[in-house]
C-alpha cells in the first residue's frame, strides 16, 4: 500500500484525470466494485428526487474518490481552491465571540483549510484521534499534513465540555456533523443517527455557526462561505442541527458524487 501511495506521489497533477479515466474503464467491468460504487450512492440519494441517476452517477463517485486518491499528494492542486464569501470569517465577523465552521467531508475537503487560511481565515480543525494514529495508515498521514497547512489541527478529545471550551473569543473551529451518532436526524430524506456535538456546543457557547460548502460554477469548484445562523434564533439544537443538515444537504444533492464514503458518514437506524 506504501508503494501505491508514493507511485501516486509520482504521477504529474496533470494527468491525473486521464490517468483515473483509464483506470475506471479497466475496473468498471468488475461488477463486484460496480456494486460497491451504486450502494454509495444508493445510501445517499435513494430517497430523493435523484435517485433514477444512482448508477449514473455510481461511475461518477468511482471517478471522484480515485481523483481524491491522486490528488491529496498534489497539495498545490487542492490547497488553492475559489473562495467566495470569506467575509463572514473575516471582515464581517464578531471578533467578540467564537464560530463553528461547518463542513462536510465533500470534495477535496483536506484542502479546503490550506485555501481559507490564504483568504485570511485560518481555523482550528477538529479531528477524530484515530486517523492521528500510525496504523491509520500513509493516506490518512498525508490527508492530514495537507490539512495542516496553515491551520491547527486539533484532536476531539476528553467530550463536549473540553471542545467547548476551546471556543474562546475570536476562535474559528471546524466540526463536521456527517458523522455516526446517536441523534436521530434526517438527511437526504433518509432517518439516520448522527452527530449532535455541532448544534449542541454551538447553543453551549453562543458561537455562531458559519457553513462551507462546495460549489460549481461554469470554472468548476469553489467554496461557499456562508452567512452564520444564530442559535439563539433556534428554537432548541436539535432544531438547529436540523437546518445545518438541510443546508449541507442541498449542497450536497448538487454534487452528489464528491461526497467521500456516503455509507460511513451517518449510523443507520435499525428497524
């Protein structure tokens, strides 16, 4: 496996694409990993108005993570990516108080924090410890010195008290909320159990909550940084994780294929 990664480490950013399009086509006729690909995007959009493209859009996905793959050793290639609305981490923000960024694993999100940070908005990033560790493997090791760069990378430790207390004044602190929990939520139409650290600390702190998505214009891909929603206009967190989860989702809806491993981003409910 070390040897792939560092033949991947090899191949010009610039073919890349051509690379993993030969690639695909050689695989596509193993119905095994056909299969594999169609129940990712089967989990994610089989209870929206998409779901006649699920195999469509399974080669798709294939297409996406192998590009993924490749380019998380290209730092330059991901790390400066279009960054529209930064203002609302920046100039337009309260330097008074905190803010949660909200992301989603979509995209090449690991350089998503290299290219806030060059538009002036360096965050701490919330990691779970276990890809921090040796036998989490050289993919994830990269994954995360790609994600470093210019941010701090910062280990979701010792529960929610310890988390919120990290939320000092000025602070910008990346969570994600597509992540196994025990919450009961919705997402993409289908009742899932996930996380509810995000909404919870937010009401905990008064810290704003400020979404980044994943866009495409007629240039290609860019961030979104988006107006911050308030918890106090919520009614109580679960209403708030709620709305969180809505929005990412039509990002998401919009780009379906980008999002890594669908299966492994929410718990399913057991009938």
């Amino acid at each position: 496996m070390q040897q792939l990664q560092q033949v991947r480490r090899l191949v010009p950013a610039r073919y890349i694409p051509a690379l993993v399009r030969w690639r695909l086509d050689k695989i596509w006729t193993d119905l095994e990993f056909r299969r594999t690909q169609e129940e990712q995007m089967r989990f994610l959009l089989e209870h929206t108005e998409r779901a006649a493209e699920i195999p469509e859009l399974a080669h798709a996905y294939a297409e996406q993570m192998m590009l993924r793959a490749y380019l998380r050793w290209h730092p330059r290639a991901i790390s400066r990516q279009r960054v529209r609305g930064i203002e609302w981490l920046t100039t337009r923000r309260d330097a008074s108080r905190s803010i949660l960024v909200s992301f989603t694993h979509h995209h090449r999100y690991e350089g998503l924090w290299p290219s806030l940070s060059r538009a002036g908005a360096p965050c701490k990033v919330l990691v779970t410890p276990e890809i921090t560790k040796p036998e989490a493997g050289i993919a994830f090791q990269q994954h995360l010195r790609v994600a470093g760069r210019g941010s701090e990378i910062v280990l979701a430790e010792g529960g929610t008290e310890a988390i919120a207390e990290m939320l000092q004044p000025g602070v910008r602190l990346a969570m994600a909320p597509d992540f196994p929990g025990r919450t009961p939520v919705t997402f993409l139409g289908r009742p899932v159990l996930g996380s509810f650290g995000t909404a919870r600390i937010a009401t905990m702190t008064n810290s704003q909550v400020v979404l980044v998505t994943v866009r495409r214009d007629e240039a290609g891909p860019y961030v979104r940084v988006h107006e911050p929603l308030e918890p106090a206009e919520y009614a109580d967190p679960g209403d708030l994780l709620a709305d969180i989860l809505q929005r990412h989702g039509e990002a998401i809806l919009a780009w379906p294929e980008a999002l890594e491993a669908p299966t492994a981003r929410f718990a399913t409910v057991e009938p």
